[in-house]
C-alpha cells in the first residue's frame, strides 16, 4: 500500500497511523479500526500488510462451556477491509494545552468532531485484488480518500 501522507499541505504536518477495519471479524472495535497496518510521516511510505490478522473471541457456548473462536483474515481474503488515518499524536504522545484546545475548538483542516482525529478514510476493498494500492491523506470528505488498485510498492 503506498501512503502519501499530505497532511503539511493542509496546514499541519502529522505523522499518520493507518488502521484496517477488518469487516471479517465477527466483534470488530468501533470506527479507530482493528489492527494497525503502520505509521507514515509527511511524505510517501510503503506499507505491507502482514500475512494474516486474526481476532480471537473467548466466552461461554450455548451449553456454558467457555470456548474460543478464531477468525482470521488475509490479504488474499475476498472480505473487504477499509483503512482509517489517525493523527498519531493523540496515541503517542503527551498533548499540550495548545494542542488540546485546538481539538476541542475543531481547529485542525481534517477534523471531524470526534477526539479521534481522522484524516481520511478509504472505501471497502479486498488488497488481494490488485498486486498494489495507493491512497493519498488527507481526504476532503474525510471518509472518501481516493484508493488506487495498481502495482506494488517498494517497501
């Protein structure tokens, strides 16, 4: 996955953390997505997805004995993922009063009321269905980066 990371275009440069919300797994997490594919600084970067994500479910079956389930995803898998970038500051580091104060008034070009701080989110897609992908963030709608099947990257 080739990630640009334009965030010094919109008036604040960020390194990003890009997620995959992984729709396979059975109790996924809320919208801050699932796994962590990487981090990007302003700039482009070359992003690999691992050979596979699992997810693992511990809990009572329908008799009470505790059980575990397993799903696991891949790139060659036909469920869609979608990608969110994260300003990596708010799960990093230690904000100042500044900064802080600049979320709660949504001063930042990309951001979206939410303490999460999307730059942009991709639409589903199955990486397996191109031998590459680009995408570009951040996005104007914050959820329609534009997400390019092509080759490969050069990690």
């Amino acid at each position: 996955m080739l990630v640009t990371n334009a965030t010094c275009d919109a008036g604040r440069c960020a390194t990003l953390e890009i997620r995959a919300f992984i729709w396979k797994f059975p109790i996924p997490t809320g919208p801050w997505g699932e796994e962590v594919l990487g981090e990007t600084q302003p700039g482009q970067a070359c992003l690999t997805f691992p050979p596979s994500w699992s997810s693992r479910i511990i809990g009572p079956d329908t008799t009470g004995r505790v059980d575990t389930a397993v799903t696991t995803w891949t790139p060659a898998d036909t469920v869609p993922i979608y990608l969110i970038a994260v300003d990596s500051v708010l799960f990093h580091s230690r904000l100042d009063s500044a900064v802080l104060d600049s979320l709660k008034e949504g001063l930042l070009p990309y951001f979206d009321g939410l303490v999460k701080a999307s730059v942009g989110e991709t639409p589903n897609f199955a990486p397996g269905v191109s031998p590459g992908w680009s995408v570009t963030f951040p996005s104007a709608p914050h959820w329609g980066a534009k997400l390019v099947p092509g080759e490969s990257c050069k990690p």
